[in-house]
C-alpha cells in the first residue's frame, strides 16, 4: 500500500511519461507549441490530483482532509455566488418580514451565513455518505466518470477562451492527464497491472 507521498510520486511518473507520449504527437497534428506547452504546465497538478484522487474515501488520508476543505470552500463560494445575484430580491423579502431598514451589509452577511451553514451540512454529509476504502472511488469506471465530468467543465470553460479548433483537443489532452493520475494511484496500490 502506498502513502500520500508515493502517491504524488506515482502522479510526477505519470505526467512525464504521458507529456514523452504526447508532445510528439501534438507537434506532428500542427497543435501551436505555445498551446501545448501551457497544457502541459496546467496538466501537472492535474496528473498529481488523479493520483491522490480515490483516496477521498479514507478518512485519515490527506487527500480526504484536502477534499473536505476544497467541498467546504467551494460550496461556500458557488452558493454565494448564486444566491448574490438575488441580494435585492432577498433584501425585499426581508424588509417585508422584519420591520426597519435592511442595508446591503446585512444582506451580505446573511448571504455568507447561509452559504457557510450549507457548505458546513455539506461536509458532514459527505462524512456520513463516504464510501469504504478501496470501494467505488478505487475503480476505473469511477476514474472514467470523474474524467468525463472533468472534461465537460473543461471544454466549457475553454470554450470562452481558446479557439473552437483547439477545445476539444485540450479538452482530451487534459482529461487524459487526469485519468492516467488516477490509473497511477490504482498501480501503485497494485490494483491494477
């Protein structure tokens, strides 16, 4: 069995060996060097992150108490977001509710209140529903799933930023960084050959 460290180690393997076998290929299809050497620095934390990946499910790993901290963050974080863009609608509600002037510093800290209660539910949620170690999130149709989400929000999220001709190819190229990391955790746990 391998520790945190090993893990990370098994990811920084990965990523080279992946960057040896793709970088040829990019160079050969005409992919601008500039676009491959910018996916190859954003795909390291990437490779590192699959590979640390299935061990959100062991409640002593640093890798769960990491996640819970990144649920906590970004739950509170989305929620505020969302729920800001309804400030004045909210900030009427209430100032038909509860008599007196409701200022917008109130509302933001109401906002940030009920994000920070919701992502704190969140957490304990996902203490009570984590999996048992080495379950689902130690197979690779798990690792395909997480893949394929992760590269959804990707091919969205470059939508708006790089060329239409180039999405999919760093959707794919970034997405199969973070599959092969999390092959890598299941090698080194020799859950896999």
């Amino acid at each position: 069995m391998t520790n945190f460290k090993g893990h990370i180690k098994h990811g920084w393997y990965t990523h080279v060996i992946t960057t040896i076998i793709i970088l040829p290929i990019s160079i050969y299809n005409n992919i601008p060097l500039e676009l491959i050497i910018s996916l190859i620095g954003i795909s390291l934390p990437i490779t590192l992150f699959g590979s640390i990946l299935p061990d959100i499910d062991h409640p002593s790993s640093k890798t769960y108490r990491i996640f819970r901290y990144i649920l906590l963050c970004t739950t509170i974080i989305f929620l505020s977001i969302i729920i800001g863009q309804y400030q004045n609608e909210i900030q009427n509600i209430l100032s038909q509710i509860i008599t007196g002037t409701i200022t917008t510093e109130s509302i933001s800290i109401i906002i940030a209140c009920f994000s920070l209660i919701i992502g704190m539910t969140t957490i304990f949620l996902f203490e009570k529903i984590r999996p048992p170690h080495r379950g689902i999130t130690h197979n690779l149709s798990f690792g395909l799933i997480i893949s394929i989400i992760f590269a959804l929000i990707i091919w969205q999220s470059f939508t708006i930023i790089i060329s239409q001709n180039y999405n999919i190819i760093s959707t794919i190229i970034l997405s199969t960084y973070l599959f092969l990391g999390f092959c890598s955790h299941l090698y080194a746990d020799d859950m896999i050959l």
